[in-house]
C-alpha cells in the first residue's frame, strides 16, 4: 500500500489532564485538536504554543496527514505507515479521525521518518499550518 502522506508544519504537544478535567480554554480555535476521555486520563493533542506551563505535556511533535478521505473498509493504513517507522525505530503517536489518519513523530526523528516512509514507497509533500502558505 502506498499513500499520499503530507507533513504538517505545525508543532504540537501531547498533555495529560485529569479524566474529570473539562476541555480547557486554551484548547479553543485552535487549528488541529484531538481529545480522548477514558476512565484514567484526559489526553488532548494542540499546537505547543498554546500549552500553559504547568501542563504535564510532551512537546516537539511533527504531523503527518495521510491525504484524502479514507473507506472505512480500508484495511492497513497505519501498518503501512507504522512498521517502516518502527524498522527505522522511530516511535509513533497515531490519532484518526472520520476522514484520516495522522501519525505523529518526534520533530528530532522527523528526517528519518520522512527517509524511512519514502523508503516504503509513500509520497510525502509538506504543507503549512493552517494561515500559513504552503512550502
């Protein structure tokens, strides 16, 4: 399988609230934001810029995008995206939603990430944050 793959210019960070947290503020408008609830945690995914000090948070995370609407019927996506990562040893944070799937790697693997994908066969472009022109 090989997929169209964009590499977002945004930096985002990975936070962990408490599970009986409210979405906070600093969340709002933001151009890309992910929230899980479980029993034991509240994680949220945003742009690092908006991450108040104080946040238990990873930071330094770059995106990739796979392009398009995905089948739901579609089998393999992010195997076909995580196993060359992992041959390269690069660790992943995956987030997908309705439409696609996005993984996440750290900027400092971000090279080997992107040489390890075209590797496999993918065909990566970049593209800007959202208000920014594209590179």
């Amino acid at each position: 399988m090989r997929l169209n793959l964009h590499v977002r210019e945004d930096r985002l960070a990975i936070c962990r609230l408490a599970p009986g947290d409210e979405l906070p503020s600093w969340t709002a408008a933001t151009p890309f934001l992910s929230v899980t609830r479980t029993a034991a945690e509240l994680s949220v995914v945003c742009p690092e810029s908006v991450v108040p000090e104080g946040i238990k948070s990873v930071a330094g995370w770059r995106v990739f995008q796979v392009e398009g609407v995905l089948d739901f019927a579609l089998t393999g996506i992010l195997a076909a995206l995580a196993h060359p990562l992992a041959d390269a040893g690069v660790g992943i944070f995956a987030i997908s939603t309705y439409d696609t799937d996005y993984v996440l790697v750290q900027e400092k693997d971000l090279d080997k990430a992107v040489e390890a994908l075209a590797a496999a066969g993918h065909r990566i472009t970049h593209r800007a944050a959202a208000g920014e022109s594209s590179g």
